[in-house]
C-alpha cells in the first residue's frame, strides 16, 4: 500500500523527481547503514550493564513502527488527501524510523528463538521464527486490502495501533523470557 501512497507525493528536488522505486530502496539500504550503529550501541550497553532484554528491545521496535506510521497518518491528515507537499523528506524520515523499528524487532527474534530453542531443535526453532513472519506477512498482506476502504491517515492510524498492541503484547512476555533467557545462561 506505501506504493500507493508515495506514487502521487511530491518527489521533485528542483527540476528532478524521485523515482518512486528509490524509496522502496531505502529501507535495505538504511539496514546496511544503520546495523552497524544499532550493533556498536547494543554492545557498548552491554558492556556498561544498560542493556536491555530482548523483548523490550522487539517492543521498543514496534513502537519505533507505530511512530513511523503515525508520522504518515499525520502527513496525510494535513495534505488533506492532496499531493503531499515536500513528500520525499517525510518519505525519507518514515523510512529511517521504520527500518530502526525492524532491527530492533527482526535480528533480535530471531537470536532470541536461536538462544531459547531446546537442544537439537535450534533450526526448527528459527523455522518457527520463518513461518510466523510468513503469516505475518499474509495477515498483512490481507489487511492492505483495506487501503480502498480508508483514507490514507486512518489506514495507516490503525497500523500505528496495531504496531503499539504488538509491542504491548510483547512486553506481557518479558519476564518469562528474560527468566529463559538467565536459565540458558545468556544474558
């Protein structure tokens, strides 16, 4: 649905306009950028005894998701349903927020389902991982659907809020988790 959204946006820079696929570019791009960043600054607190467990680190990225979308429930809801006046710097802020939401979501699940999986069953277990974000991205592609029937902001209002209930509900599990997680041994 995002495509959809950017497609009528301004994207000019002067006399030059974004192609509208770029920005479907920036989200892998801002992971190779970003990973590093977010790696060094785990480690440092880490290191200085900051750090945080593993499911308030999954829903801080949720919310970090929600924050991103209720920037374009915003944007949307002051262009009125016009052309988004200087689209691409909202665009590029969305994307940045969005993809620092996802690293705190997917490598840590996904070391968090490696860590917790019972001996001998550590690939089955990031299998699990696997298939939950294939109906994850089902569910998600089935909501879309809803985009033709609501504006831009309530659409993505209401992905804002499914963002913040998932990082709500993650954090129902943190101390289960974080009891694991000491039993196994990691940190």
């Amino acid at each position: 649905t995002l495509p959809l959204w950017i497609e009528p946006a301004d994207r000019t820079i002067g006399t030059f306009e974004i192609p509208m696929t770029w920005f479907q570019s920036l989200n892998p791009l801002l992971v190779f950028l970003l990973t590093p960043w977010f790696v060094a600054r785990w480690v440092r607190h880490a290191r200085e005894g900051h750090e945080l467990t593993s499911i308030r680190k999954m829903a801080l990225g949720a919310g970090g998701l929600a924050l991103a979308y209720l920037l374009l429930a915003a944007v949307a809801a002051f262009s009125d349903g016009g052309v988004v006046p200087e689209g691409w710097i909202w665009l590029v802020i969305f994307f940045i927020v969005m993809t620092a939401g996802e690293l705190y979501i997917l490598p840590i699940g996904l070391g968090l389902f490696g860590r917790l999986a019972p001996a001998g069953f550590a690939a089955t277990t990031i299998a699990l991982w696997f298939l939950a974000a294939f109906f994850g991205n089902l569910l998600a592609g089935a909501f879309g659907t809803l985009w033709s029937s609501m504006t831009p902001p309530q659409f993505f209002a209401t992905t804002a809020a499914i963002a913040a209930s998932s990082g709500a509900l993650l954090l129902t599990f943190n101390r289960p988790t974080q009891r694991a997680e000491v039993s196994e041994g990691s940190p």
